[in-house]
C-alpha cells in the first residue's frame, strides 16, 4: 500500500533539515536540499519498517500543506 506524506523542508545557514509531521521523530538532515530529500525517503522507509516490524500501527497521512502570501 502507498501513502503520501507531507514533508517539511527547512534550510538552515549550512544545512537543510527535514521532518514528518505525521510521522513523530522521522527527520534527516543533510548539506543539501536534493540529499535531504533522498535521505528523508530513507527515514520514512525505515520509520514504517521498524513501526510494522514493532506491530506498531502506520499511521495514515493527515497533515496538508498550504502557502499563504502576505
């Protein structure tokens, strides 16, 4: 089953972080917003392995992303 998680992309003064609101404590950090992403990937793979491994329940999805201008 495929889910689509909203990730949150944040660029710091040498470094870019990232992190699932829907999925507590999956983050990843990285010199590069392309790294990140990939490694963000990584950690939402291994978050829902080790939540089924663990019997633990995925959670579905549930936070929205919008921009607003000001």
């Amino acid at each position: 089953m495929s889910r689509r998680y909203a990730i949150v992309i944040e660029q710091g003064p040498e470094s870019y972080g990232a992190h699932v609101p829907d999925l507590p404590g999956c983050v990843a950090a990285a010199t590069s917003r392309s790294e990140v992403l990939q490694l963000i990937r990584e950690a939402i793979d291994l978050h829902l392995e080790t939540l089924r491994e663990s019997g633990e329940p995925i959670p579905e999805p549930a936070s929205q992303t919008e921009y607003v201008e000001v």
